[in-house]
C-alpha cells in the first residue's frame, strides 16, 4: 500500500470519484417471503461505489459518480436518481447497445441474498479509456472497488491502470476489496492475488476481516496488515465487534461497533467507507472516521434501501445518532 495522507484541498467541484457498475435494484415490501413467492417488486438503484457517492453527498461532500448505463428505462432512472441525491453523473456515459444491469433482492433466514444480471451489461464494457476523463484529474479522491475487477477483462484492466499504474497521479486512491465470490465463478482462481494486488497498490483500503480470511488465510486484523505490507491506510471492519484502522505511520485505532438495530445489511459496508472518506476529507482523527463510518453503517442496517437516507445536523458535518446502530460487516450489495 502507499501513503494516505489527508487528501489536500483542491479548487475542483468534485471531492471524490466513485468509478464502478451501478444497477436497477428490484425488491420485495415484503421481506417475510423469498423472492420466488413474491408478487410485487419495488424499483430503485444500487451499486457499490455510487452508494458510497450518494452517502458522501449526504454527510455534505461533493461526489461524482462514473460509470456506464444503458440506453434504456433502466439506464435512465441510474442517472436520474444519482443526480437526485446530488451526486455529479456528466461524466457517465450511455451505451446504446448493451444493458443496464440488474439486481434482485431476495429475503432468507439467514439475511437478504442477491441475484446478479449484470454479464454483458453496460459497465461491463467499461475499459482503460475511461481513465481519460479529464476531470479525474482535479479529484481529491479516487474510489474503486474489487467488485469492478471481477466483470470483465476490460474492467480489470481499468480498474489496474487506476490502481497499480496511477494513470491518474495526484488523487489518492481508495479501494474497498468487496469480493463477491458469484462474480469470480469462472475464474475463482484470480480472486485472491488479483484483489491482493489491487489491495498493495492502493493508499487506503477497505476490507472485511471474515472477507480477508477467506481470501487470503488472514485470521486477524494485525495479519491482513502484514499481509499488505506498510504505506497505506489499511480499515479492517470485523461485524459486530468494530473496526481497526492502520496508518501508514505505524499508527493504530480501534473504535468497537456499538449494538445494532439490523433490518438489512446491504450496503452497510458502503456507507461506512464513506463515513471513513468524509471525516478524511474533514482532516478528522482515524478515530473519528471509525466512528462516522458505524453510524453511516447503522443508518443503512437500518433500512432496506441501499443508500440510507442520512441527514446533517445543520451546519456540522455529521450524521445524526440511531437509537440503536452498529456493525459493519456481512454485508452483500452490488
């Protein structure tokens, strides 16, 4: 990992990038019965590095979502409801030959399960080109996911060419793990040392303990930084006992995950990189990003949206408190 030191103030209108696939979210009201024994689903959006740039705008941050839709419905309510909670989109481009991918939400026992239809999509189709974008360039923040890596060669390669070669020097680079074993099925070999590539490569990264382990053999926090090696910022989410973060100057904080109220977990993991971002971009402690990062996540554990709808506290930067809020880890989303 390299260095993650606070990002310094830019003149840009956009703080963060989040570069990723974003999909139309279809979910049951009902969350008693799975989704084959429901009748009606309710339409709404969802991916994993736009719900970080819809949490971002929400704690007060100007966020940029880049991307690639359909020339479809879909395609267009993506677009539409980004920019509705205010996250930039005229950098995103429409494909009008390939779909906008799909999602469905299924409720179990165990938790929500979903069910991905997003091969052949849109942003699956995203390449090294994007890395063009001008405006990246007057970014403060770069954000990716290991979820981008996994849905095509060409999306691999982009996501290495932001990661590993910094085609984009200045910003620094984020980086959540997010593996999703279902999207790696063809190819179950490359999961591990391509996200521990990505994962070195990148100034701040985002993983979970129970995720890391499966991965990569790591049973604690302290082993997955060892694993990556010093210069970075490294975040391990451990569910319900907290998070530790790790900087790049041998420094460490641990900030436990309070009693959590969960109705779902999707996108919990999401909202708590942006937290983390937000009290980053603030100059605020590793403490206080751990802490902001809970109650984003709470916020979303709380709800079965995938972006949480978190208010400010008029002129403060910060999320309000959930009677009960919590842990981190768990979850799936796109």
């Amino acid at each position: 990992m390299r260095g993650a030191d606070t990002p310094a103030p830019t003149g840009s209108a956009t703080e963060v990038v989040c570069i990723g696939e974003t999909m139309a979210v279809l979910g049951p009201a009902d969350a008693a019965r799975p989704l084959a024994h429901q009748t009606t689903l309710a339409l709404s959006v969802g991916g994993a590095e736009s719900n970080v740039a819809c949490a971002l705008t929400a704690l007060g941050h100007r966020a940029a979502w880049l991307g690639r839709v359909g020339d479809d419905p879909l395609g267009r309510r993506v677009l539409d409801e980004l920019a509705d909670r205010g996250v930039d989109v005229s950098a995103a481009r429409t494909d009008p030959e390939r779909p906008t991918g799909v999602y469905f939400k299924d409720p179990r026992p165990d938790g929500t399960g979903v069910h991905y239809y997003r091969r052949g999509s849109a942003a699956s189709a995203m390449d090294p080109t994007l890395a063009a974008q001008p405006f990246l360039h007057r970014a403060r923040v770069l954000h990716l996911s290991g979820i981008t890596a996994a849905l095509s060669d060409s999306c691999a390669e982009l996501v290495d060419r932001l990661v590993v070669r910094r085609a984009v020097p200045g910003p620094l680079v984020s980086f959540d793990v997010n593996h999703r074993p279902s999207l790696w099925r063809d190819r179950p070999q490359d999961a591990a040392p391509v996200l521990l590539g990505l994962a070195r490569a990148a100034d701040l990264v985002f993983v979970g303990r129970d995720e890391a382990e499966s991965l990569w053999g790591t049973r604690t926090p302290a082993a997955v930084r060892d694993l990556l090696g010093p210069g970075g910022t490294l975040v391990v989410k451990d569910a319900g006992y907290g998070a530790t973060a790790y900087g790049a100057d041998g420094t460490e904080a641990f900030v436990p995950a309070p009693a959590a109220r969960i109705v779902e977990r999707v996108g919990a993991g999401d909202a708590f990189a942006a937290g983390y971002l937000a009290a980053l971009l603030e100059g605020r402690t590793p403490e206080a990003g751990l802490r902001l990062g809970h109650l984003a996540a709470a916020a979303a554990l709380a709800t079965r949206e995938d972006v949480p709808a978190v208010l400010l506290t008029p002129g403060c930067r910060t999320a309000p408190v959930p009677s009960d809020h919590g842990s981190t880890g768990g979850e799936p989303h796109g």
